[in-house]
C-alpha cells in the first residue's frame, strides 16, 4: 500500500507533466504513457480520492442548478 507521500508525488508528477502538455509520466523507475489530457485528469482525480481515503476524509462533490423564468 503507497503511503500519502507517494500519492501526493505521483499526483504533483501528474499536474507539472499535464500543465506541460507531455501525455508520459515517470515516477519511482516506473514510466506510464496517457492517451489523452481527459485520462490525465481522470488519473488526478483517482489519486485526489486515494489521498483523502489515506488521510481519512471524504471529497464532497456538489452540482448546484438553479433557474429562473427570467421575468
């Protein structure tokens, strides 16, 4: 099981490769090749869910709509 420090440098190892638009990621002697910015995001946000299970708290996500006739 990594511990947080290691999610947290995958996941800085993933934001400074995604910002500089490199779709490979190498971390620990171990390179991962992205197809796509939305699989580096979608990578992000799993590490962001595994650093808050390891730190023992919940992300809450909320949508908010709201409407208006506009009159």
């Amino acid at each position: 099981m990594p511990t947080i420090a290691d999610l947290i440098d995958r996941r800085e190892a993933l934001s400074s490769q995604r910002a500089s638009g490199v779709a490979r990621v190498s971390y620990d002697g171990k390179s991962v090749d992205y197809r796509s910015v939305a699989e580096i995001d979608r990578a992000i946000e799993a590490l962001d869910r595994e650093i808050a299970a390891a730190e023992g708290r919940r992300i809450v996500r909320q949508l908010r709509v709201t409407t208006a006739k506009g009159l």
